[in-house]
C-alpha cells in the first residue's frame, strides 16, 4: 500500500505529495513512466508498467513512435493505462546521466508531464523519480530539480486544472534523499 510521507497544500489549491510505494498502483488520472525515446518499454519501471498493465500499453506506444516520431524531454507521449487504475500513462523521457544539459532536460520532461497532463484536462498525476533508476541521474540533484520544478510550474501555471502531484519513489534511498530535499524547502 502507498503511504504519504509528505504533503503541502498551496495557495492556489493544489497539493504535492511525497509517497513511498507502487507508481503501478495509483489511482490517480495518469502516471508517468520514465522512458526512452522510442517507447520500447523493456526494462526499469517501464517494463514493470507494461507487464502489470498489459501489452497494449506497449502497442500504443509502438503506435506513438510510428506517428509521431521519437519522443522528446520536453514533449511527452502518452497511451491508456492498459489494466492499470489510472487513465493514461505519461511516457516522459529523461535524461541519461553522462549527456550534455541534463538538468535542463530532466526539468523539460518533469514541466513536459505537467503541461501533458493539464493539455489532457487532469486532475491529479504521479511522478516517479525519473532518470535516477537505469538512466544514473544522482537522486540529490534530480531530487532538487524535479520538486523545483513542480513548484515552478504552478508558479507559472496558476489556472492549471492539476490538483494534485504525487511523486512515488519505490525504494528507500530515493524516499531519504526526497525527503531530505523537501524538509530542506527546494519548493
């Protein structure tokens, strides 16, 4: 079961929460996958999407890649959610640690969700900690980058139909260095 560890509501009505547990079990109106630029979802949380979601996620985003090209950092992809609880999944590709720019294409894809997610008229969306698993990206400064982010967003944004932001980290070291950015006020 996801837990809340952290939660902060803002002025303008919406509420960021940090959650440790399951991205695959949200119900929320989309999550976002943490994916590369051709959607092949094979390994990492994208494969684990596709297995508890179903093949037609990967189908879809076949799809995606045919029609529209790759994927950018800043403008996502996105397919149904398959058998997931969530209506959509947001494919958001991240950057791999060792390319140039990475902080500028990590908050793209982070402000690229947000923006996908508002275009689709949501209400509430979970976040993993992108680019921290497979791609190598340091979770203290991809921590600092996404809840900046965040925040900025809605800074920027403030008639977002967005409610709710939920980042779901999976394992205990993201959860402590997330945490620790957060009490630490990067918002």
């Amino acid at each position: 079961m996801n837990q809340i560890l952290r939660q902060k509501s803002f002025p303008s009505g919406w509420e960021l929460q940090i959650v440790q547990g399951d991205i695959t079990q949200e119900q929320v109106d989309a999550i976002v996958n943490a994916a590369n630029n051709q959607l092949q979802h094979g390994g990492g949380l994208a494969g684990v999407i596709v297995r508890k979601g179903g093949k037609q996620i990967q189908a879809e985003s076949y799809a995606w890649v045919r029609e529209h090209g790759p994927v950018s950092h800043s403008k996502p992809a996105y397919t149904s959610a398959g058998s997931l609880p969530c209506k959509y999944v947001i494919h958001a590709v991240g950057p791999i640690w060792g390319e140039e720019s990475e902080d500028e294409k990590l908050s793209a894809a982070v402000k690229g969700s947000l923006k996908l997610a508002d275009k689709l008229k949501l209400k509430s969306i979970s976040l993993p900690a992108i680019s921290t698993g497979i791609f190598g990206f340091p979770k203290e400064r991809a921590a600092r980058i996404i809840l900046e982010t965040i925040a900025g967003y809605f800074l920027d944004q403030p008639g977002s139909g967005l409610k709710r932001v939920r980042l779901i980290l999976f394992d205990q070291a993201t959860v402590d260095v997330f945490l620790r950015t957060f009490d630490a006020g990067h918002l």
